[in-house]
C-alpha cells in the first residue's frame, strides 16, 4: 500500500493556513491524495509573537 492510498490529515492554525503555509496546502489539495484539513481559529501568528492573522475578524486585527 502506497502513500498515495493513505489518507494525510493535515493540522495547523488560521495563519499558516490560510497564509504562510496556503502554497503547500494547496500543492497537497492538487496532488489529488485524500487530504483531510483542520483549521484551528488562533486569530494570530503564533511563530511571529501573536500578530493578528488575515484570518482573523476585522475587528480583532484593528489597534486597540
């Protein structure tokens, strides 16, 4: 059995997700292997020291 048999879940937070990590994301999505994903809402960049990810809420990213 193969890699291409197996199923690859794939876990992360909404910053590497949705923007420091979507182009490998989406090779994996293209590839046409049975992907599962798993987004956690962290509402931040926790590698950068927690600023607010474009996957947060507007309103969360505005300075307070």
């Amino acid at each position: 059995m193969g890699w291409q048999a197996k199923r690859l879940w794939i876990v992360g937070g909404d910053g590497a997700m949705l923007d420091i990590g979507f182009q490998s994301l989406f090779a994996h999505a293209a590839s046409g292997m049975d992907i599962k994903v798993i987004v956690l809402d962290t509402q931040v960049y926790s590698n950068t020291g927690g600023q607010a990810s474009t996957g947060s809420l507007q309103e969360d990213r505005m300075p307070r």
